[in-house]
C-alpha cells in the first residue's frame, strides 16, 4: 500500500493513546512512520531522530493533524535542524486545535447532527442516520487527505498554506449555519416528544426545560446538564414518595 | 427489554464496544453519537422506535459537550446502548426516563473511565520511555495497539455493566404510569435545556445569534405545518 494511503488510515487512529502527558504525540509518531521509511534507507541517523520528534508531546484537532504530519516528515526529508521541526511542531498545535474545534466539533458536527435529528423528527428515520453517516465521513475523508497532501506539498511554510487555504472561510459561515440549524432542531423536537401528553404535561418539561438552561448557565461547570436532569429525577422521586 | 437473551445481547455488547472505541480513540466516524448507537441497538434489541427516542434524547445531551483539549466530558455512546436496551419493548412514553436515568449514570461512568484509559497510556509510555527515547518504531506501534486495545476494553466493560444494570432495573424496579410519564417528561425537559444551552453558548451574544433566532422561527413553523 502507497506510504501516503497507510499514513492516512493510522490518522484516523491518532488519538489512540492519548493521554496527559504526550497527548497525541504517540499517535502521530504511529502515523508518521509510513512516511518516514525511506529515509531510513537514505540516512537512518536522521530516521532515528524523527522518529523520536514525531512521537513527542503534540495537541491539535484530530482531523486537521495531517497538516502538522506531513510538513515536519517533509521538514525531515529536507534537512531542516531539529530544533526547528520541534518548534513548528509546537506551533502548530494552537492554531490547528482551535481552527479544527471551530470547524468540526463547534460547526460541522453539531450542524450534521441537528440536520440528522430533523430528519429523524419528520420521519426519515435510517435514511437521515445513513446520510449523516456518509456526508460527515466523505468530509473528513477528504479532509484528511487534504491535510496530508497540503502539509507534504508546504514543509516549513505550512501556515501560510493554511492561511490561504479554505479553512478561514469555512470557520466563518460554519458556525451560524449550525446555530440556524440548532435553532429550528428544538421546536422540533419539543413537538415530537409532547406531542399526545397535552398542555399540562407540555408545561411541565417546559417548566423543567427553563430551570435546566437558567441553572446550568448560572452554576457553570459544577452543575451539568447531566447532573442537572439526574438531581431533578431523584427530586421527582422525593416528590411521588411523599405523595405530591 | 422483557429478555436479555444472548442472540440480543452479544451484539449489543459488540455494538457497545464499537462505540466506545469510536469516540476517541478508532475511527471517530461519528457511529459513538447517541442518535446513530441508538438506532442501531433499538434494532438490535427489535424496537427501532425505542432506539431514536432514546437516541434523539441522549443527542440533545451531546450537543451540551464540546470535546475541546483535554477536557472532561460524559460517554454517551455505551449509555445510549444500555438506555435503548432496557427501554425496548416498553411504550417509549413510559420507559424513556428511566432509560434516560440509566443512561445518563452510564455517561458519567463512561466519562471517568476515559480518564482510567488516559492515565492508563501515561503509564505505559513511561514504561516505554526508553525505547522512546531511542527512536524504535516498534515501541510506537505496540503502544498505539496497546491504547486501542485498553479503549475497546472500556467500551466493552462499560457496555456490559449497563447491560447488567438494564436487566436489574427491568426485573426490580416498577413505577406506576404517573411516575413513569412524569420521568420521561423530566428527561426531555433537561435534553431540551442542554440543546438550548448549547445553542446559546455557541452562537454567542453577535451576528451568530441572529442566525440561531432565525433557525428557532423556521423550527417552530414547521412544527406547526408537520
């Protein structure tokens, strides 16, 4: 199998160890080691120390981690001092982490996943998991490969690469197109799930609705959703045993 | 779910541990989102209905996290699959909050396993530390196998526990048809206030918000066409 196509399929298995200390670092060393076999054969000194920088401590987006890849393996096949290759390494995560958290999980997915739950509430049922399924998957396919050939093709001038690239513009229209789409999921939903308990009962999750938003915004992080829906349970309980 | 026969459960679990192990770890193709593992365990389990109410709910709760970093959030996917198991076969307007009650316990406990799993490959790139440091190839791959490994044995164990709890809770606990309609109601109540509080956060206080507001006006006249 081409050494490009192996290395994109162990991207996908980047954050298989991940953990405190390295984050993805040893992920990236899996994924870089396809890419780093000729120069084994070419210089197995060097070879030696990529494959240790490329197993260091690295943070990004996952889906975007093809562009910090492919530019320090070419880094390497070009020579460039280590330290150098270290700090472009370390520069990138921010900027990598933040655009793909923007794109992906602030954007792309919660946008795909609101669509998906309309389709579900109006009856489409499979074809709207199917569809989901398909179109995110085609998006992160291509862009990983994206990632991979752009980070390849720029070595050392990646950010610019990055900067000219369609990644901004995506970031821009992403994020309220995600917030139209969540916006029309929730009267949707709240249709589908109340509709057939009649009004009190509508009152009621609504009344459970509103104290979940306002208490979980006013108590922050100590009070989550979830921490908010299993205390109000247990009130519940409290409530019928004492016959309210 | 009245019975949990093998023929049920040993896809559930295997399902369970798919999705467990595609949430971080192998191949994040979004199967770990709770309306996707819904469907599928309520088809597995023979109630696909149970299975997107159950999953829909749980999503609403999965739009509140944005794994950003390193940050610390529940495991929805597991849950989600233990919820539908043991909300099967029951009229969903009366076993989708306690579903939703065993599920979302499930999602903390999937939530702190992830931290077991990370400090779990901490340890094992320490002991690697060596061979790291050395530059072999080989100590690389064996601890990328050896993190997934540790992940699908998350996802299994986490599966099988909710399992385990699902088939408790329908042999032991009975709630009268009030009490039961009045959990699924307090469950939806707080996915909508998640989905709400995520929306809000996301589009914050600027020209997002419009976009939200908007989105909100064509969501309430389709649901009062459809």
């Amino acid at each position: 199998m081409n050494q490009r196509v192996r290395a994109l399929f162990r991207l996908f298995a980047i954050q298989g160890t991940w953990n405190y200390e390295r984050m993805l670092g040893v992920g990236m060393g899996y994924a870089a080691e396809p890419l780093l076999e000729d120069l084994k054969a070419v210089d197995p000194v060097r070879h030696g120390e990529a494959v240790v920088r490329s197993a260091e401590f690295f943070n990004c987006h996952p889906n975007l981690a093809g562009l910090a890849l492919g530019a320090t393996v070419r880094a390497e096949y070009e020579g460039v001092p280590g330290p150098q290759i270290v700090r472009l390494r370390t520069a990138l995560c921010s900027p990598l982490g933040s655009m793909g958290d923007q794109l992906f999980w602030a954007g792309l997915v919660p946008a795909l996943v609101g669509l998906t739950v309309i389709g579900v509430v109006l009856g489409a049922g499979w074809w709207a998991i199917a569809g989901f399924l398909l179109v995110y998957n085609g998006i992160r396919i291509w862009t990983g490969y994206w990632s991979l050939r752009t980070g390849m093709a720029s070595g050392m001038r990646v950010g610019a690469a990055i900067g000219s690239s369609w990644l901004p513009k995506a970031m821009e229209w992403i994020t309220p197109t995600a917030g139209f789409v969540l916006g029309a999921t929730v009267p949707l939903v709240v249709a589908w799930y109340l509709d057939g308990f009649g009004w009190a009962a509508a009152v009621g999750a609504a009344g459970v609705a509103v104290a979940g938003f306002a208490l979980t915004r006013w108590f922050g992080p100590g009070l989550t959703s979830v921490r908010f829906a299993l205390l109000a349970m247990v009130l519940l309980l409290l409530f019928r045993r004492i016959g309210l | 779910m009245s019975e949990f026969s093998p023929l049920v459960v040993l896809p559930l679990l295997l399902w369970g541990t798919l999705v467990g192990l595609d949430l971080v770890s192998v191949p994040q193709a979004m199967i770990s989102r709770p309306v996707v593992a819904g469907v599928v365990a309520g088809a597995l389990a023979g109630d696909v209905e149970a299975g997107l109410r159950i999953g829909v709910l749980f999503e609403l709760f999965a739009l509140d996290v944005l794994p950003v970093g390193a940050v610390r959030y529940p495991d929805y996917g597991p849950a989600t699959v233990s919820a539908v198991a043991l909300g099967a076969g029951t009229p969903w307007e009366l076993g989708l909050g306690v579903s939703a009650a065993l599920g979302l316990v499930l999602a903390m406990l999937g939530g702190w396993s992830l931290q077991v799993v990370r400090r779990w490959n901490a340890r094992a790139i320490q002991q690697q530390t060596a061979a790291l440091a050395a530059g072999e190839s080989r100590a690389i791959r064996w601890l990328q196998y050896g993190g997934v490994l540790r992940d699908a044995l998350r996802g299994f164990t986490l599966t099988l526990a909710g399992l385990v709890l699902a088939s408790t809770v329908t042999e032991s606990v009975r709630l009268d048809r009030p009490t039961a309609v009045a959990f699924t109601l307090v469950a939806v109540g707080s996915g909508l206030a998640a989905a709400a509080s995520s929306a809000f956060r996301g589009s914050g206080r600027g020209p997002r918000l419009k976009w939200l507001i908007a989105g909100l006006g064509v969501g309430i006249v389709l649901a009062v066409l459809t």
